[in-house]
C-alpha cells in the first residue's frame, strides 16, 4: 500500500478547516501517503476527484444529492460518514438511545444516560411532565436540536421550579447528576479511540441549592459559586480525577460506532458521583474538535490509512 497514494477529498466549515486542517495533518497524511484535497463547492462533485474517500460535515438536500451521485459511480470509494446517519446526532431527545441498549462486558463498571424527558411547545406545564417523569431539581435544559448552530448551544442550567418559566419549548430537559466537576471527553475516529479529561459544572450540595438563582445559563455558569471560580482548584480537581479504565472506554466507544454507523464522533461521559462506577454518556457529537487531542495528526492519519485499506478491500471484491 506503500507504494498507492490515496486522494482523500473533504468539505468543512471555514471554521473546522482552520483547526482540523493544519500543515501538520496535511504533512503527517502526505507523509503516509494519504493527499487530503478540499473539494470546491461551487463546482459539481462528479466533476472533481478522483477520490479514494470523502469526509464531510456539511448537510443540506444538494450536498445530499451530490454525494449520492458521486456514490453511484464510485462505488468502492468511501464516504465518511453517510448524512442519515450523522442527522441522527441532530436530535436530542433520540441520540442517546443507543447507549440504553449496549451491553457492556464485565461487572463492574456500568453505562447509561441520564434521565431525560422531550417538552414540547403544547405541554401546559413544564414541571408536570418533570414530576411525572422521576426528575429531580436541578435539571438541565437543552434545545431539541443539536446540529452545531449557535442557538443548538445554548443551555442552562435549572435549579429549581421558579426557573422552568424562563425557558422556551421545544426543549429537552437532562437530570443533573454531580459528576465531581470533570467530564470525561472521548474521540473516536473508526478504531481508535481517545479519552482526556476536561472541566466541566460543579457539584451542586442540596443544601446549596435554596441559595442558588433560578436559572443560570451554561454562559455564566462560572458564577455558581464563588470557591469554584478558583482556577488553580479545578487544575487540582482535573489532575487528581482518576480516568475510567481504558478496557471500559473502547468498549464503549467501539459499540456507539457500531450502533450509530460512524466513523467520527466524540461523546461526553461523566463518573455518578455517589456510584463510582456508574458512567453516563450526556451528549455525542459528529466531527468534534480532534485537533484539542495532543498528538491528533498520529491519530487521524492511523485512521485515514485504515480507510485507506478498506479502500483496497472494496477494490479487490
């Protein structure tokens, strides 16, 4: 395989092409044999190329009519990932199915999601469908559609039933569980997987909560409270979180690839504070930011070269 170069085309935002395609990948890839050429949208995509595989995070029914075309007469090329499957991440309320429904090998560490419940914009009332459901104050508030736009960002942070009336349906609503201020981020790209740790919310003390405002929105949430604006505390906090067992993360990582049918994908998991060993999977996201990943070029180019040989696969049937 050495010897083949393979031509891998890709359409990002001017945004994602800043961060993901630096000179680093594109050297690292060339370097592998792997050319990454951007392909140019004001030109028909069957008129570009040749490509051994296209990786993409753009949607929308032309790109969507392009890449079936270009699928037809390539059939050995490779499309990462296909739209159907990446818009399944776009709904909230459905993307975290899958993990309700893995089975995860051995008896100690366990896998779930919070629970969650969809308000729409006919329900009467916001804490009828929370008490009826089994949440618990405080809850997260999330818009129903997650599909990277500025308003699919914007969260907050309920603690208590006064707050429920500063939000707007159709939204879905995530217990809080305190997960000791960490999340867990892990990157997937096919079969290689990486966990790092991040900052995340702090722990909320029930005794705490009657001092607390309403509602706080994911943007001023470095208000919570005034010991937790110490930055040299979550340093210590993020470096003494102990990682969850590596076996346990690829396990996870490799059965939501299977489920969800993609290649690249990230999801946020945090450690239940009172079950030490029970992890819950909040949030999935297509084509996360790899380049926060030390060392991301040696990841994605192991990843570029596996399509590279399934390429070859698909060449020699």
């Amino acid at each position: 395989m050495s010897e083949r170069r393979f031509r891998f085309g890709y359409v990002l935002a001017s945004k994602k092409v800043s961060s993901f395609i630096q000179d680093s990948l594109i050297n690292h890839a060339q370097e592998n044999g792997i050319d990454l050429v951007p392909i140019d949208l004001d030109k028909p995509l069957i008129e570009q190329g040749p490509f051994d595989c296209i990786f993409h995070k753009l949607y929308g029914p032309e790109w969507r009519k392009q890449l079936e075309e270009f699928a037809l007469q390539n059939p050995t090329a490779i499309i990462v990932d296909p739209i159907d499957a990446i818009e399944k991440l776009h709904n909230r309320l459905t993307m975290l199915d899958v993990v309700n429904e893995m089975k995860i090998a051995g008896d100690s560490e366990t896998i779930g999601i919070p629970i969650q419940i969809f308000v729409g914009e006919n329900s009467e009332s916001l804490l009828d469908a929370i008490t009826s459901q089994g949440l618990h104050f405080p809850v997260i508030a999330k818009p129903l559609i997650a599909n990277g736009s500025a308003d699919s960002h914007q969260m907050s942070l309920v603690l208590k039933p006064e707050g429920l009336e500063g939000l707007k349906p159709p939204i879905v609503l995530q217990e809080f569980v305190n997960h000791g201020g960490v999340i867990f981020k892990v990157y997937v790209a096919g079969e290689h997987v990486k966990c790092v740790k991040r900052r995340s919310l702090p722990d909320i003390p029930e005794e705490k909560l009657g001092m607390l405002e309403n509602l706080i929105s994911f943007s001023q949430i470095s208000n919570l409270t005034a010991q937790d604006q110490n930055d040299d505390t979550f340093a210590e906090l993020i470096e003494k979180a102990v990682m969850p067992p590596s076996r346990f993360v690829t396990d996870v990582a490799n059965q939501l690839r299977d489920a969800l049918k993609l290649h690249l994908f990230n999801f946020d998991m945090i450690r239940d504070e009172k079950v030490g060993n029970r992890y819950l999977v909040i949030d999935i996201n297509y084509f996360p930011g790899y380049a926060k990943i030390p060392n991301y070029e040696t990841m994605m180019t192991a990843f570029f070269l596996d399509i590279a040989r399934e390429k070859l696969n698909n060449e020699s049937r």
